[in-house]
C-alpha cells in the first residue's frame, strides 16, 4: 500500500520550499474575557431571537383618546419581545454577571469596598429583573 502512495513521487519532483509557520501571538486574557462577555450580553439580550424574527425596535399602543404611545415591553407575551428590551434585560444580566465577577475577585483582594459594590450590583439585578418582569406581565407575584 505503501509502494502505491509513494508512486506519484518517483515522478514528480517536490520543490524545496523554505517555508515559515506564521508567529501568531495568543491574545491577552481581558481581550478573550471582553469578547465572551460582550458574547453573553448579546445571547442574553436575545440576539439570535432578533435576528430570526425581526421584531420592530419598540411598539405602540393606542390610548383611550386614540393616539399612539412608545411602548417598551411586549405585553402579557412571555416568548415574545422587542429589540429595546431585550437590550435592557440583556444589560441587566450582564450587569448582575459583573456583581458576581466583583465578588469573586474580592476573595483575593478581601476589599470591603469591592464586596459592597459587588453584592449591591447583584442585588439590584435582581430586583431590576423582578420589575422587569412585572411589567411585562401585570400583576406577577402578587397573591
């Protein structure tokens, strides 16, 4: 098997080229760190739901005098929403995502500062994400 592969060889000759591997330099650590979390604001914010369905940017809703008002969150539709939206809650994911980066980090550095900060940016995701979700469905959470 071997004498059938190496046959095109004892006729064609195999020019002596001197070639060099290109030296590609491995990116920094934040660079790598910036592009996945700029890779989950956008898959939170609902990228790829945007992108198949090409939702308008904001809505409008009619009020009783019959003029059209903005409208930010697509009503009482869970699975469905508007460009403006999902960059807000995408925001706040990504925000919460930061409170937990901050609190890890002050496991090293022990700053009462950065632990504040971290837990205030956590907490207030939260919250931020409840009335999100309150205003999209009105009357949520309440018994």
């Amino acid at each position: 098997m071997s004498g059938l592969l190496e046959l095109p060889f004892h006729f064609i000759r195999v020019p002596k080229m001197r070639l060099k591997t290109p030296n590609v330099e491995a990116p920094s650590p934040m660079v790598v760190f910036t592009f996945i979390f700029f890779t989950y604001f956008l898959v939170s914010s609902g990228i790829i739901y945007d992108l198949i369905v090409e939702p308008p940017s904001i809505g409008y809703v009619q009020d009783e005098k019959g003029n059209s008002k903005p409208q930010v969150f697509q009503m009482y539709r869970i699975n469905g929403q508007y460009i403006i939206e999902g960059l807000s809650a995408g925001t706040i994911f990504a925000l919460g995502a930061l409170g937990f980066i901050i609190l890890d980090m002050n496991k090293k550095k022990n700053n009462n500062y950065l632990f504040i900060l971290g837990l205030v940016l956590v907490v207030a995701t939260y919250n931020i994400a409840i009335v999100f979700l309150r205003m999209k469905i009105p009357g949520y959470g309440y018994f």
